[in-house]
C-alpha cells in the first residue's frame, strides 16, 4: 500500500463534511479534535468522529494536545475505535509515551510543532507505535518567534528528515501551505519539501490534493529510469554495470528501489 501523500484536515464538529473529504482524493483525512474546534464543542466533535468510525469511516485524529483539559477525554473516546493513526499535537517524547500506553497498537503520527518538539525529536522517533513524523509549521514559527514558513524554517525540516531516518520511519509530513488562491505557491512547496526530503505534505483545503499528490508522486521520467536502473542490475548478474552513462553504484540502486516502492511497484 502507498504511504500517504496528502493528508487533508477536517473538523470534527462539521459531520457534513467527512464523507466529502474522504472523497477528495487525498490518501488519508484528519478529523481534528484540536485547532478547528472551540472549547464549547469538543464533546460535540467528538461524538461526530466516534460516530464516523463506528459507522465504518476511516481516517486520522488529531487529539488536543497532553497540556489541555481535553486530552484524557480524547484518548478515553477514542480506545474503542478502529483509527487509522493518532495525531498527537505539540509531540514530545512524554506525550507520545502516554498515548501508547493508554492507545497500544495504535499508529502514532507526531506533530513536532515547538522548541522543545524538535529538540527531543530524536528520542521521540524511539517511542512505541510511532510511525511519522509531520511539521506543524505555523505553531513552530509561532512557538520560535520565527516570522515566516517557508525556506525560514528549513533547518528545521531537516532535522526532522534526519530524525526520520534515524528512526526507521515513513518520509515525514511537511506543514501547511497558508496560501489558498496562488497555486504556484503550493506547487513551489511542495516541490522544496520533496527535495529536502519529506513524502507528504498536510492540506488544509480539498483543493490542494490535487497538487500535492502529483508533487510527491514520481514523474514518467523517473519511473522509466528507475526501472533501467532495475533491469540493468538484473541483467548483470552481479558485474558492474552502466544506465544512461553513468556507473551504477548502491545510493544509485537506492534511489531507484525506493522510486519504485513510491508508486506501489514491488521490488526484487
């Protein structure tokens, strides 16, 4: 199965509003508990995203956070139901702890979204059931008193690229493009985010699926040579070998596997 490119957010007191999104197009929904939802309807919104699952939906929840006074109310809503993941906002390695221990076998995805997130990121990425890692952009700016979500915070995405890695995870999540009527923007985003690293990205809007399905997903042009790259390896028995004039040797052959486990090609 792919892994996500898109994860589109939702709130959890518009019921109207799931099934839509979950036909949007974009590989996973998040059905928020958090920032899309005021004080006076949390209990609302989580009722809605229960009802959702028992009713067959599917999807990701991003819960409150473990500092607000709704975050035990989640978890206890949420022990019963057949979630894809749990978002976790505000992700610390104390936080993701306590979400394994009170949802075990869950799939964790965590928003590192603070100073003290991406300063324990790399003990984060050892943490039971965590399967991604995703930038909570505006909440880091926010949090750094750093003006500004783009290449700004790029020191940033590369450490949580790295801390990816270190921990055996999916390509992580990029945060969201405020930007709703220029799609260059988004475009633009996108593509820096696939260069430096990341697999998805979060949207905050059906209308920037589209867009960022197709960023992620790898061109004609490198699923042509990624399968040279495959056959050529095959053909040579182990003998070195050359595709397009250049010597093939093993971060080549890896790019190449893992172009091809990007579009869902099974690898020998």
């Amino acid at each position: 199965m792919r892994t996500p490119r898109s994860y589109l957010f939702v709130p959890g007191r518009t019921p109207e509003r799931f099934a839509k999104a979950a036909g949007s197009g974009a590989d996973a929904i998040i059905l928020d508990l958090e920032d899309a939802v005021g004080p006076a309807f949390k209990h609302e919104a989580r009722e809605n995203i229960v009802s959702w699952f028992k009713t067959g939906g599917s999807g990701v929840v991003r819960i409150n956070g473990a500092e607000n006074p709704w975050f035990d109310d989640d978890l206890a809503a949420l022990e019963d139901c057949a979630i894809t993941a749990v978002m976790v906002p505000k992700a610390t390695p104390d936080s993701l702890a306590t979400v394994a221990n009170r949802l075990p076998g869950r799939a964790l995805i965590a928003l590192i979204e603070s100073a003290e997130g991406l300063a324990s990121v790399r003990h984060a990425v050892t943490c039971p059931g965590l399967t991604r890692l995703a930038f909570g952009n505006l909440d880091f700016g926010a949090d750094t008193r750093i003006p500004g979500t783009g290449p700004v915070l790029d020191p940033a995405r590369f450490e949580i690229v790295l801390a990816s890695r270190l921990g055996g995870l999916a390509q992580p999540i990029d945060g969201v493009t405020a930007e709703l009527k220029d799609a260059g923007i988004l475009g633009d985003e996108v593509a820096r985010s696939r260069t430096m690293g990341f697999g998805a990205k979060l949207c905050i809007h059906p209308a920037q699926v589209t867009a960022t399905n197709e960023g992620f997903t790898p061109s004609k042009a490198e699923v042509d040579w990624a399968n040279r790259v495959i056959s050529a390896l095959s053909k040579a028995a182990g003998s070195v070998v050359q595709v397009d004039g250049k010597m093939v040797d093993r971060p080549v052959i890896e790019r190449a596997r893992q172009i091809l486990v990007d579009i869902g090609q099974a690898v020998e």
